[in-house]
C-alpha cells in the first residue's frame, strides 16, 4: 500500500437502457440517479450522448443537464462526451459558456470526437476525418473563451474560421459572444478509450484532464498515466494526480450473495446486459482488443463472464473497498473514482448501491490512503 491523493468520488452514466422501456420514463432514472449522486456528495456526474443509439437515449448531454441545474446544489456538471464533430465549435463555446452561468459555475467541458459511425452518417459526415474535426474544434472553442471581439480566428490547416468583423459592433453590443463565469475557463475533460493512447499526451500538453473509461482492464489504463506525464513535461509542467479520473463499474449491497447476482451473474443483471451489449457493440468497430488481456489474445477466449469477472467490482462494502485499493495498486494514484450508473433494473439496489459507495466505501479508501493500511471494516 502507498499513500497518495484522497479519492474523490464521480459519477457517469452512457446511459444505456434496455430495449423496450419508454424514453420519458428512462429519462427520469438518469435524472434522478444524478439528483441522488449530488445528495450523496459525489463531486461531479458525467452524461454521455448520441443521436442514432436506441439503448443509449440521451441526445445531447447539455441539454439532460441543464435540466438538473435547478435540482441539484453542489455535484459539477460534466458532458460526457460533447461530441465535437456533430456540431460547430461556436455553438459547444456559446452554449457551454451560458451553461457554466446557469449552474453557478458547476460546468465541466467533456469532449471526445464521436465515435458512433451511425451518428456521423446520418449527419452527413461518414466519410470525413472526426478525429481531426475534434482537433480543430477545441482549438477554436478554447480560443474563443479567450479572445475579445472581433475574434479573427483563422488557423492553419483548420475549417472553421470565426469571426464577426464585418458585423461587431461594440456600442450597440453585436457581434460579440459570452464567456463563462469560471476563470480563465471551465474545466476540459476528456475521456481516454484506448490503451497507450496518445490523446492523453496532448491532453497533458493543454492541460486537459484524463477521464479513463470504465471498460479498459487495469493494465491498459496503467498506460494512461506515462502519457499524461509526458504532456505536462512538454508544457513545462507537473502532473497532478488530482486530475486523473478513472471509471469503473461498480455495484454495492449489503449482501455478498446479492452483489455477486445482480452484479454479474443473473441473467437479469443490469452490468451483464451492459457488457454484453459493449462486447457487441466494440466487436462490430474492431475494437475487440479493448478487452483482452494481451494483444495477441485470440477473439474467441474474450467471453461475457470472463469481461464481468475483469471488470465489475462488486460485493459488499468492505470487499468493494478492499478490491478498489487493489485496483489502484495497478494503476497507480489518481484523483477520482468515476462510478459508472446503468439501468435501474432493481430501483432500490441501484439507489442503495450508489448510498453505500458514498457512505461506506469511499471513507474506508480514503481512510487506508491515509493510513498506509488496509481498508478497515465498516460493516457490524
């Protein structure tokens, strides 16, 4: 065991539901399970979206969250993703700098390129590069949280050039755009999917903070870590292991036996539906790999229970704990345990899951962080 930073804790959802349930009804459950996460002090909730996926029903994370502002009092607001090839940058800058206003300056930027190829076909954009849309959207949006007007943005190599030149008009107040209410911007996060990613160096290099997803085996999100370092280095700066969250997906109960079945092995089991979904949904993209854990592994040995044995920490508090220490064993510090929401297929086990992370397992990993021990029983 090595003492390093106390964990905060974060939630994030896709979210994915199951087919046949109404969009209002499972609108409300991703409302409500954020609402809860901010009761239970968590420090931030993540919302990711697409428009084309009939399992995951959010469309437009802002717009989910804007709708908890006035529900929730402390828990930041993170889109996670904003998909910055759907939309024009100025719109992510304008939207997102009225957002961070609104909440009180509780908004975190997460933005990743968009991965689902059935949204950017129906947008019209299959065949175009999104990576390097993504690229050159953030440097426009960081830009324009910057610059004063007319703004005159036109960058090499990049398709977006903003200006409002012929129209400003300082006087009678046109022409200009908002800025947010945090200085000198809101927090920018980005969530890392791939082992040795490279994203993560130049995420290190602007100071952009790494969001690990919750369905990468321990090994490969170790590889984040060096990479993160080594963009800050290029920068000249040092890397703080405050700004790595992890994503992990959890489920906690009073009962060993009730863990281990809604967990994992149930054919009900909210995270066998979900993995089993991810396991289809990635083999399809050619991105098998992600849960193997060699890249020579053949794609045949990479089963449903073999990726929940990997990947799902669950059981009771005191086992929760103790498997989250060794997680971090592998991993190394980092500042934030992201708790990844699935479909509330049991209401009051979901709801009772995310009070005992809260209440009971948090405090026994900050406590053993502080202790250089062991989790300690909080359990009678």
């Amino acid at each position: 065991m090595h003492e390093g930073t106390t964990v905060r804790l974060g939630y994030f959802a896709m979210p994915m539901h199951p087919q046949g349930r109404g969009w209002g009804e499972t609108l409300r459950e991703d409302r409500e399970a954020v609402v809860l996460a901010d009761r239970l002090g968590f420090h931030d909730a993540f919302i990711g979206e697409h428009l084309t996926d009939r399992h995951e029903n959010i469309t437009n994370s802002m717009l989910f969250l804007a709708t908890l502002i006035p529900e929730t009092t402390q828990i930041r607001l993170g889109t996670g993703t904003t998909n910055l090839s759907h939309m024009h940058p100025v719109l992510v800058a304008v939207h997102g700098a009225m957002f961070d206003h609104l909440s009180g300056g509780r908004f975190i930027l997460g933005v990743s390129p968009g991965a689902l190829p059935s949204d950017a076909e129906v947008l019209g954009i299959l065949g175009e590069d999104r990576n390097q849309m993504f690229a050159e959207a953030i440097d426009i949006i960081t830009r324009m949280w910057e610059l004063d007007p007319p703004y005159d943005i036109d960058l090499p190599g990049n398709r977006f050039k903003v200006s409002t030149a012929q129209t400003f008009d300082a006087e009678v107040g046109v022409g200009v755009i908002g800025r947010p209410l945090q200085t000198p911007r809101p927090e920018i996060v980005g969530t890392v999917v791939a082992p040795y990613s490279k994203g993560v160096v130049a995420m290190g290099s602007r100071d952009f903070h790494p969001l690990s997803a919750n369905f990468l085996l321990p090994q490969w999100v170790a590889t984040h870590w060096p990479n993160y370092v080594e963009g800050k280095e290029s920068a000249g700066a040092v890397a703080s292991p405050e700004d790595w969250r992890i994503a992990r997906t959890v489920f906690v109960a009073d009962d060993a036996s009730v863990a281990e079945s809604y967990g994992r092995s149930d054919t009900n089991s909210p995270y066998r539906y979900y993995y089993g979904k991810m396991l289809g949904k990635m083999s399809s993209l050619g991105r098998l790999g992600l849960f193997k854990t060699s890249r020579d592994q053949p794609d045949d040995e990479v089963t449903l229970d073999g990726v929940l044995n990997d990947l799902v920490i669950t059981g009771t508090p005191d086992s929760v704990a103790e498997q989250v220490l060794a997680f971090r064993e592998q991993t190394g510090d980092f500042g934030e345990l992201v708790y990844a929401g699935l479909d509330w297929v049991d209401p009051d086990l979901a709801r009772r899951s995310m009070e005992l992370m809260a209440t009971k397992v948090m405090p026994q990993v900050n406590d053993a962080l502080k202790t250089g021990g062991a989790a300690g029983s909080g359990e009678a």
